[in-house]
DNA sequence: CGAGTACTTGACTGTGGTCAAAGCCAGTGG
DNA sequence: CCACTGGCTTTGACCACAGTCAAGTACTCG
C-alpha cells in the first residue's frame, strides 16, 4: 500500500461514518476534505487540549485511542469518553470555544486540526452537511448518557463489561476488529477511570470476566469469548450509538 | 399581567438564554418565536416521548420540571438530565429522529411542540441561528459530563450537593430563584435516581446537610444556607454550564 | 541487568445498599 | 369534620460491594 493511498483511508474513515448514516454529496464529500488538511502526531499520554483554553481548532482523530476526561481537585479523575479512528473527538469545542474537560492521547495518535473557521463556513454554505456533523455531536452526548446508566446503576462487572462491548461494536464499524478481539490501548487504571472504579477492582473483576468464560482483556487486546452471554450481563443493546442509516 | 403578556415571557426564556450567550438579530428572534407555535400542558409524572419512537418534534419546556431518563432491565432507572423553563428538552431528536431515553414530566409542564421540518428551515436559512441551537445541546451534553463526574467520582454527599448547586445556578439565570431558595418539584426518589443513590441514602444525605447548615430540601423547596462551604464540598463550579457571553 | 510501571493478590475496612417498620401529610369521601 | 388512604419521608439494624492498604510479581524499556 503505498502511502497516499493509506492517507486517503485515514481520511476517509470519518467519511464512511457519516455516509453510513446517510448520503454524502461529491461537493460535501470535497468540503470536509477540504478542510481536514492540517495534519498532526501526538505521542502517547500527552494532554493536547486543556479545559478552559480558548480553542480555534477540533480534532479529527485519524488513528489512535483518545480520551477525554475531568479532574477533581482531589485528585480524584473521570474519563468522560473514549475516542477511535475517525472520531471527531472535539467537534463541540466549535459552539463551546473553551472546552469543559481535558484531551488526551491514550496511545499514539495521528489528527487533523480542522479550522473553527472552516466549520463556520460549512454552516454558512451546507446545511446538510452542517446537520451530519450536529448529529455527530448529539450521537457523542447519547454515549455520555449510556456512561452515566452505567455509573449510576450498574454493579462493576456490568460496567467494564458494557465497556468492553461498546468499544467492540465501535471497532467493528471502522474495521479494526478481528476473530472477535480489538486492540484496546488502555491500562487497567486508565479503564478504571471510565467506569467509575479502582484499579484493583476492575483487576478483580476481569479476572471474573476472564475465569467465567465471556470475554479477556490482556496485553492491550480485548477478546470475546461469548458475546450473548456478555452482552446479556451487561445490558448492552447499541441503538445509542445509532448505527442504523437514516434521513438528516 | 394580562395572559397574552406571561404567554409572551414563557416564549421569551429561551430567547432570553439565547441572548445572554451571544447577539440575536431581530430576524433569528422572529424565526424562533414563529416556529414555537404548537401550545401543550401535560399533568405531572407523564413520560411524553419513549425511547426508540420516531420524532417528528422538539420540546421547548415553558414551564415545568422535566426529566429524561433510562431504564435497566431489572427495574433501575438512571435520570439522565433535568430541565428547567426555556430549556430546549430535546433538540438532539432533530438531528437523532429517535431516543435513547424516555422524556417525563415531573411537576404539571407547559411546552411548546417545534416541528423538525421547521428546524430543518432554520439549518437552511439561518446559519447563525442553527449555530446557537447547536450550542444548546452541546451545553446539554457537557451537563452530561459533569454528571459523569459526579456519579463516577463524587461520594454521595458531594454528588447530592453538587445537584442542588447546579439547580441552584440554573433557577437563577431564569429569575425563578428568590432568597437563596428555589422551588424543586422532585421527590427524593427521583433525586437518588439522578445521583446514582438510594432514596434511603439521599434521605441520610440531605439531613447531614441539613444539619450541618449547607443546605435544606423539604417541602420540594430548596434553601441555601451556606453557599461558600456547600460549593467548597460539592466541588461546584459553573463554567460547564457555559453561561458567559462569547461568539458563536 | 536494573528500574520503573503495570498488574495481581490478600486482608481488612467502610460507604452506601437492603430490609423493615413507623411516621407524616395531603387529598378524598363519608 | 374526621377517618381513611396512599405516597413520601424518616429511622434503625444489618449487610455487601467495592475501596484501601500493602506486598509481591511480571513486563518493558533503557
């Protein structure tokens, strides 16, 4: 493969995530790629945007696991949201300015910085295009809401594993999941920090996930062992990442 | 006052938020308050939109306290968010079409029913316009986030403190927040299912506070005693609720 | 090969959940 | 006007899930 081509899949992963969902113009098509240009490599575990920063960019993660997360002054941290290939990990920050939260990368990471003042002009000129990208912040806020169903109600097994399933369904969709098993760039203290737990819970609870037969997580990589029972336990059914095409 | 000028003030919130953050041209005003036209009253503890129905609306909420929720298969239920009056309560269905949580109503409500088809005009007329509600969910979801914060991180005396300040703002900046008190139509059930909590532990929780002079919840009314140390404990601070003026 | 980070495990603790019963209050009907 | 009802709140006794503390193991990377 040579290494124009795989610049354009990179590129291109947004624009399969969204043309899933509903049909992209050429001229659309050409906008978003028009203003996908300034591109970027960030190393892993380095913050690249702090909350309360006044932002002129959002970032289109081409490839690399990105989080995004809230201090408490105790030291004390939540991870808000996981991000994967072709995410538009801060597209809020456009209407927002400063952020609420942190960014960072979990693993190394490659992005394009896309202009606010680009997206504003998209506004201006595609209002299609201007509703696939407003949906594609209202799917980001339907995953906080599926999070919150997890801190607030279910029990730690059922959280890592909702966990583990949703990022199983997210990398199936952008094609990085294989024999059932993805490459998940996390530590279990990382993971504990998206579930609301500590690091030596989430331990004993993988290895009751490991030991009972439904799913592993070692060595950066998750495998299923046995989905409907995994599923099951965690109460995962993915209509909140809205999948499914439809009219926008 | 004469009933056409407190209908007037009811459609005026939003308009009211809305100007707050960032300049309304006469013409955006005129667009929003026309498109606000199908007048509801719903009674007290009625789901009005279930999860996976197909919208052909939004809801801007009058008047009232609503609630949008999840359910578990066993019974739990996780209140995903509370809105106020002038609260758009769903907008993300616009560009959603279906939920992924249930909206309800918890005190008697009047709302206004806003037609998707006329939200699409707006995305196609009024750029700036489109812009300032897509700014509205996306303040929605960093609630979410701070949410998140708060049920993963906070133990439960934060978290229950943490609820009432953020009520607390939000009364405020609609003008329905007198004496360091605002009215709260929630019962301390539905408080523990915003909090994550049982309603046995908010019951134990707001009487600690109680008697520690922070703050009282009784007879669905909440009374601020002691604003500096109830923030200090619940880690209250507002920027996530982004109500500065900026530019969008 | 050594240092540092991540993972693993065990013993003990504590916050918040569960279960149960009683109290309180507003609304309803006799 | 009062008794009854049902929902909400309050309290106590007990329990359990997950946290804390501590020590040890296994990898990676220099």
């Amino acid at each position: 493969m040579t290494d124009v081509a795989d610049e354009e899949i990179k590129v291109d992963r947004l624009l399969m995530r969204l043309g899933a969902v509903d049909r992209l113009s050429a001229e659309e098509t050409a906008a978003l790629r028009a203003i996908a240009r300034d591109r970027r490599h960030y190393p892993a575990d380095k913050t690249i945007i702090r909350a309360g920063e006044d932002t002129q960019f959002s970032t289109l993660l081409l490839s690399g696991l990105v989080c995004r997360y809230k201090d408490l002054r105790d030291g004390g941290r939540q991870i808000s949201a996981l991000h994967v290939d072709g995410d538009f990990v801060d597209l809020h920050s456009f209407t927002l300015k400063r952020l609420d939260h942190n960014v960072m990368t979990l693993s190394a990471c490659e992005v394009s910085l896309v202009a606010h003042r680009d997206l504003k002009d998209i506004t201006e000129a595609h209002p299609h295009l201007t509703r696939m990208l407003w949906f594609l912040t209202n799917v980001d806020a339907a995953r906080h809401r599926e999070w919150e169903l997890s801190l607030g109600r279910r029990d730690a097994a059922a959280r890592v594993a909702h966990l583990l399933c949703e990022m199983h369904a997210r990398f199936e969709i952008i094609g990085l999941a294989q024999e059932g098993g993805y490459p998940l760039e996390l530590t279990q203290t990382e993971l504990a920090e998206c579930v609301g737990l500590t690091p030596v819970h989430v331990n004993r609870v993988l290895r009751q996930l490991r030991e009972d037969g439904l799913v592993s997580f070692q060595h950066k990589r998750v495998q299923i062992r046995d989905w409907p029972r995994l599923t099951a336990l965690a109460g995962f059914r993915p209509a909140y990442l809205y999948l499914e095409p439809q009219q926008i």
